[in-house]
C-alpha cells in the first residue's frame, strides 16, 4: 500500500529524532582531583606536588584562656580555609569550620566573658562554688589529636598549655577539702620549730639586754669574792 507524502515524511521525522546508541553523545568526564588539589605536571612531566605543612603549632594561654596558634599551608591546593577537627576518641568531634589557614583558636570546653577573659576550663565544672576536675571535655587534656583539613589534610597531636604564674589554664582555686585545725588543739610546731622565745626567734633584738644583766652578775660576783678575800687577809696579819 502506498503512503499518502505528507504520512512518509512524518515517519522520517520520527526516526530521525531517534539516533542509535553508536550516535550519542559522551558524558562528560570530570577534571581529576586528589584531595582539593590541582593534578598535573610540570614541564619535565614530573606530578605537581600535593600536601599540607603546619608550619605553627603552638598552644598558649592567653587572658587565662587555652588557646592553639597554628599556621598551615596547602601546597597544590587553591583553597584558601582550612577546617580544625578536635577528634575525640570516644565521643562527638568539635569542629571549627571556614577558619583562615593562619590564626588562633580556643581549646574546646573553654568559655571566656565578654572581656575575653577565662571563665571555665575543659576538663573541670564548679560544684557549691568549688571547682572539681571531671567535665564532657575530659578528653582534650593532656594531649588531643587535631585534624587540619584544607584538601590535603593533616593530623597532629598537641599538648594542652600548662598554667603560669602569669596565665591560668586551669581553675583558680581546686577542690581542696582538708579539715581545718580545731580552736582547742594546740599549736605544737611552734614549739617544735622554734624553741627559743618568738621575741628572740624572730629578730634577736633581745639578746644584748640579756647578755647584759648576764654580765652585771658575773662582775658583782668578782667584786665580792675579792672583798672576801682582802678580808681573810687583813684578820691574819
């Protein structure tokens, strides 16, 4: 049976909109990355380098708050922020986001007021107004593991800052519950310790009034044991 013209060319249409696999098109292919970095080579067709360096690591106390000053370089990377990961070993990490790849951050668990000035301290909580050891960020002290990502990435184990006596990295005052000495039990380390009168003890400006009156009696008793004798001697002639 013929087709009617205008049948035929609707028929061509249809299979023309209808390519066979071999005429579709590719997908595209990505640009190849390995960690954020840019992949290629340089004129000697040697790979271009790809690592991150942590060039300052340091922990500080600042203002009677614990602090990291770290500086970190992506080599091959053209990300400009880095994130700080505070990797718990049996808990939630903390994780500071879109940081600069250069500054200073705070130590997890520690608050600071409105002045910038410490006010709690990982690893300790205040009970009846006295501070105990023992908080959710018991896991940051001695030692916490930090990751550095800025694609690449690095792992590094910092120290928590000791305290000064400049800085405070820990509370103020610690639990210190020893009884105190009861009013009617004497004070025997005073005897002990210092034997001789506390007026004579302490600056010794009373030795020469004492030494004095010593030598008074010692002279008054020459005198009188020479009269005793002119005596004697006067009754035998």
């Amino acid at each position: 049976m013929l087709l009617a013209p205008g049948q035929a060319m609707a028929s061509g249409a249809v299979r023309a909109a209808d390519p066979t696999p071999s005429q579709s098109a590719a997908a595209p292919t990505p640009s190849p990355t390995v960690y954020g970095c840019l992949v290629g080579e340089d004129e000697y067709g040697t790979k271009l380098p790809c690592e991150l360096r942590v060039e300052v690591l340091t922990p500080i106390c600042d203002n009677e708050v614990p602090k990291l000053r770290y500086k970190v370089v992506a080599i091959g990377s053209p990300n400009t922020k880095v994130t700080i990961t505070w990797v718990n070993p049996s808990g939630p990490d903390v994780v500071q986001a879109d940081l600069p790849l250069e500054g200073t951050v705070l130590w997890p668990g520690a608050v600071q007021d409105a002045s910038g000035r410490g006010i709690d301290w990982p690893g300790w909580r205040l009970e009846n107004g006295v501070w105990v050891e023992g908080d959710e960020f018991d896991w940051v002290r001695p030692s916490v593991s930090v990751l550095f990502q800025v694609n690449p990435e690095m792992t590094v184990n910092v120290a928590y800052p000791p305290s000064s006596p400049k800085c405070l990295t820990n509370p103020p005052q610690v639990l210190v519950n020893t009884p105190s000495p009861s009013p009617t039990t004497p004070d025997t380390e005073v005897l002990v310790d210092n034997p001789l009168p506390p007026e004579v003890a302490a600056t010794g400006s009373n030795v020469a009034p004492l030494l004095i009156g010593a030598g008074i009696l010692v002279g008054g008793g020459l005198i009188v044991v020479l009269l005793v004798n002119r005596q004697r001697r006067a009754g035998q002639s």
